[in-house]
C-alpha cells in the first residue's frame, strides 16, 4: 500500500531530520537484526541428563487432585514432608552421585518448576461441594451438641 504524506509535516510529526529518512527510503529492504538475548556463551546440560532429571521427578510417587482434574495440565502433589533441596540431595547421593558435579541445584529446581506442575501437601480444595457442606453440617451440629451439654451443666 502506498499513501502520498507530505514530507515537511512527516519529518515535524517524527522528529527526524530528511537525511535520515533518505537513507530509509534507499535502503528498504536492509534491517539490522536484534540480537539481545541470544547469546550461546552459556553452559547446557546435555538432553541425557535432562531426561534422568526428568525420569527422577516422574517417578516420585506423587498424589492428583480429585477435583480439579479438568484444567488442561493437572497439578501433582508430594508429601508436604518433601522439599526441591531434600529432592536434589536424593538425587545426587542416592539415584545418580555421578551427576554431582553437572547438575547444579539451580537448573534442578529450574527444571523442576519449569517442565512439572507439582506442588508440596496436599491440594486445597480436594473435595466436592456436596461433601462440604455435609462436612460443615456435621461440623455445626458437633458444636451445637457441644453447647447443649454446657447449658444443661449449668
């Protein structure tokens, strides 16, 4: 699409001087390339490792929420005795003592929380409303039949 602009008020409206907007007009097809962010300086795990990292968190026995199953990547949960640093240190002293020295704590956690939707306990809301307020229901008549006991006491 081309539309006519007067070059006057184009330069006034930018701020940019017509030397400038010549060497744009010259060079259309030339563009520099961004280049921030993409640097390959830095150190990689091999794929090899990422899988035995991978295959360590997908056989920790883990628990799924009943309820909220639906959403499109399912939340696990560990025991809430667990930690990511007592999971690192099991799985460079115990299940691979040789991968010590590649795998940081670091890029294990980073791998944990990037590649797994898992959380430590167990989940929030894990029950069914029907079961709530049957559990609020049993909850309220406990108090109530708690405070009948008092009042007849006294």
């Amino acid at each position: 699409m081309h539309i006519e602009v007067c070059q006057k008020i184009f330069l006034a409206i930018h701020g940019i001087k017509r030397d400038r907007l010549q060497n744009k007009v010259q060079q259309p097809t030339k563009s520099i390339i961004d280049g921030r962010g993409r640097h390959n300086n830095h150190r990689c795990l091999d794929a090899d490792i990422v899988l035995k990292v991978h295959d360590f968190i997908e056989t920790l026995p883990s628990r799924k929420s009943h309820y909220t199953r639906n959403n499109n990547k399912p939340k696990k949960f560990l025991d809430s005795h667990l930690s990511i640093n007592k999971l690192y240190n099991k799985f460079v002293s115990e299940v691979h003592p040789e991968l010590k020295t590649k795998v940081s704590y670091e890029k294990f956690r980073q791998i944990f929380n990037q590649d797994f939707n898992i959380s430590f306990g167990f989940p929030r809301k894990d029950i069914c409303q029907v079961c709530e307020k049957l559990n609020m229901d049993i909850k309220s008549a406990e108090i109530s039949k708690d405070t009948n006991k008092q009042d007849t006491k006294s």
